[in-house]
C-alpha cells in the first residue's frame, strides 16, 4: 500500500467536498465523532442568530412565530431519512438514556405476562443501567437477560418482553443484524428497541425496512449536534397508537394549553415527548443536520467501509508487530464505523497519539477505539494516523509516566 494509492482514494471520494462544511482544528485528525462529532460550520451563526434574534428580541413570541413548539418533530424527521423512518416516525428529545427509559417502560408494558430483557454484554453498560433502574421501579419481577452478542438469538424465548441492542458495539465496532433479530423476536412475540448511537448518521440504518418497532440515539455522535445535544427516538407508525408513554409530560399531551387535569396522549409520535424541549440544543442539531441534505446514506456507509479496511490493511501492514490486535470484525456486514484495537497499554497509546495530533479514545479494559466519519474524514487522515501510531509505538513513547495519568473523561 502506497501514499499514491491513498491520494488517489480521496481524489476519487464522492463525499471529499463535505469535509469543508466542518470546522476542524488545523493539524489535527479527527478519529473520534463516535464520541462527539465536529463541528459544522454553519452551527455557531445559527445558534448565535436564534439567542439574538429569537431569543433576545422576539422573546416568548418565538414559540410560536419561529415555530419552537414543533422543533422535535421537525428535527425528527430531518433524523427519520437517515435511519429508514418515515416522516412522523422520530421526534428528537431528552438524551438517549430517557428515551430508553421510556420506551423500555412503556413497551414492557406491552407484554404484561412476560418477565424478561434481553440484552447482551456488547451493549452500552448505560442501557443496562437503565434497563434495571426499570425492572426496579416497575417492580413485576422482571429479569435482565446478559448474553454474549451471538448468543442473542437463541436466548430469545417465550418469556421475553423486550429485546434491547445497540446495533454497533460501542467498544469492538460489531454490528448486530437488525433485521434477523427483530425477525426472530417477533416470531416469538418479542418487541425489540434498537439503540442507534454508533449508527445514525455513520451508516444507511433500515428501521422500516428491517421491520423494527422501536429505537433511540444520540445527537452528538455521527450527527454532529454538538456535546450533550438532543437525542432521538422512533416508534413505528403501527405501535404509536398502543404505546402508553411513561412519562406523560405536557408536551405529549392532546391538548397541551388546554391545561386539562388529566392526562391525555397526543396522537402519534408525539406523546413521547415529556418536557419543554431544549431550543438551543435543537437549533445546533438542526443546523448540523444540512450536512446531510442531499447525502446518499448508501454513499456513507460505502466510504466508512472504505475507510476502514484501509485502516485494517495499513494496521496488518504496519503495527501487528507491535501487538496492536485488531478486534473489530472485518467482514462488512458485521462491521459499523469504528476500528478498535487492543493493547494492554492501550490507555498511555491514545494519550501518546493525542500528543501527535490524532485523537482516537479508550475503553476499558484495553481498547483504543479509532471513529471513522465519512462526511469529514479522508483516506489521507488514516495514513497519517497509522503513520503516527506506528511512530508511537517504535518510539515507546507511550511509556513515559505523564501518558499513563488517568483523565476524568477517557
Ligand atoms: C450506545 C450508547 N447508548 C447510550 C449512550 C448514552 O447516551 P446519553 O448519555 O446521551 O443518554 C451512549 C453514549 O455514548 C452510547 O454509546
């Protein structure tokens, strides 16, 4: 593999001229919108113009003359295109946790005589969290079921309510199949929630397609809305109607300003909302959602394949010498948009990178984890990135003490 090779992969990308529309920092490479995505440019003008023209001049006014009040649902669909929802499908709110939180508990309890949730141990710790602050406050002796990821199938049994997944493992980058999953569950009554973090805005997500019934993720990843940005979520159209929110806030109410005494849920996706949404945090996720105008997901996913399995073949190249043990599936179809690699000293390696200018992040236990974001990253960003790892790594920098020194954050 040659840099003649890789120059010529940008020149002939499709997505090359997104990059410009991001505001990255000069000199560095950006391998980690799987945790926070960068920053689109347009995002500052457009905040600072509704804090000082919506906010500061038109005042409460702008609920209703810049259209507040239907931001979630307006977001929502700009989301629904990019993960196979229809419009009226998604709304944005909350963070994914509370989205979780509700939809887990609202389709529990869909299934009334059934006691099981299954998940497996490649989810996000944060939804199994969640799913036993549920069990626990709804207190019907549900049980979360922990499998391996590929033992999920055939854990599904008469006794599961729900089946919660995260889509693409947040540590090894392994994708689950969505639609033989849901398949599977519905054939034994099951419903499944999908959680779309390290999907959404990364790959070409087929929810309708696949059948799904209900899914969340975050704004702040792959969508690029900024740190601790509105999250979303999907039920499908044919569950909206039986889906008893519960969380019944007055956003999800019929009548809103009747300030009736009694809950009464809107029709269609919007009973799930609870509280005021968060305009600001809804202006920045918007505006970063031009990005995507006119972006074929199709195009996307077929690039961050790309990526990887260039960073796959420099890695086999250049650092298996090293140690460097690439854990991330290579074939496609299991595969999202991150490429992990495990090294007992995987921690002091990221900190050592960082000080080279590329950013990637840490899992516990060992875990360098490297996002792979088609719309800003080019194929040049991972030659230099494998480049400076491999300086790392045959230098040893890595070993000096202030690299081993734990951040709050990893
Ligand atoms: C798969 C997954 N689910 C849930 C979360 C947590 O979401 P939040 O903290 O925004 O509620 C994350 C955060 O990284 C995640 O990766």
């Amino acid at each position: 593999m040659d840099y003649d090779h890789v120059l010529e992969l940008d020149r002939t990308d499709p997505l090359a001229a997104s990059r410009a529309a991001f505001d990255l920092p000069e000199g560095v490479i950006y391998l980690d919108g799987n945790s926070l995505g960068a920053l689109p440019r347009h995002v500052p003008g457009r905040v600072a113009e509704v804090i000082g023209q919506q906010w500061g001049r038109d005042l409460i006014q702008s609920w209703n003359r810049h259209d507040w009040i239907s931001m979630p649902a307006r977001v929502g669909d700009r989301i629904a295109r990019l993960i196979g929802a229809e419009s009226g499908e998604v709304v944005a709110a909350d963070s994914t946790s509370v989205n979780l939180m509700k939809l887990l508990s609202a389709a529990l309890a869909l299934r009334p005589e059934r006691r099981t949730i299954l998940s497996d141990n490649g989810n996000f710790p944060n939804d199994l969290y969640i799913a036993q602050g549920v069990a626990g406050l709804l207190d019907k002796e549900h049980r979360l079921r922990i499998t391996d990821p590929d033992q999920v199938a055939e854990a599904i049994d008469e006794d599961v309510a729900v089946i919660m997944l995260t889509e693409v493992d947040y540590r090894s980058g392994r994708r689950h199949d969505m639609s033989d999953l849901t398949a599977r569950a519905h054939a034994a009554g099951a419903l499944v929630i999908w959680d779309l973090c390290h999907s959404a805005g990364a790959m070409d997500v087929d929810l309708n397609g696949s059948n799904a019934d209900m899914a969340v993720g975050c704004g702040y990843k792959y969508l690029n809305g900024g740190p601790g940005a509105p999250a979303f979520m999907f039920v499908a159209r044919r569950l909206q109607p039986v889906l008893k929110p519960a969380l019944s806030g007055w956003m999800g109410h019929d009548q809103p300003f009747a300030f009736d005494l009694d809950y009464r849920p809107a029709a269609g996706i919007l009973r799930n909302l609870a509280g005021t949404p968060p305009i600001l945090g809804l202006t920045a996720l918007d505006a970063a959602l031009d990005s995507f105008d006119g972006v074929d997901m199709t195009r996307v996913r077929a690039k961050s394949l790309a990526l990887g399995d260039l960073f796959v073949a420099l890695a086999r190249e250049r650092l298996a010498c090293y140690g460097l043990e690439i854990i991330t599936p290579e074939a496609h179809d299991v595969r999202g948009s991150q490429i992990s690699l495990r090294h007992p000293e995987a921690y002091a390696i990221i900190q050592a990178l960082i000080g080279e200018g590329v950013i990637g992040d840490f899992r516990m236990p060992d875990i360098a984890r490297f996002g792979l974001v088609p719309l800003y990253n080019s194929f040049a960003d991972i030659w230099h990135a494998i480049e400076r790892l491999e300086g790392v790594m045959a230098a040893g920098t890595y070993r000096q003490p202030r690299f081993r020194e734990r951040l709050a954050v990893t």
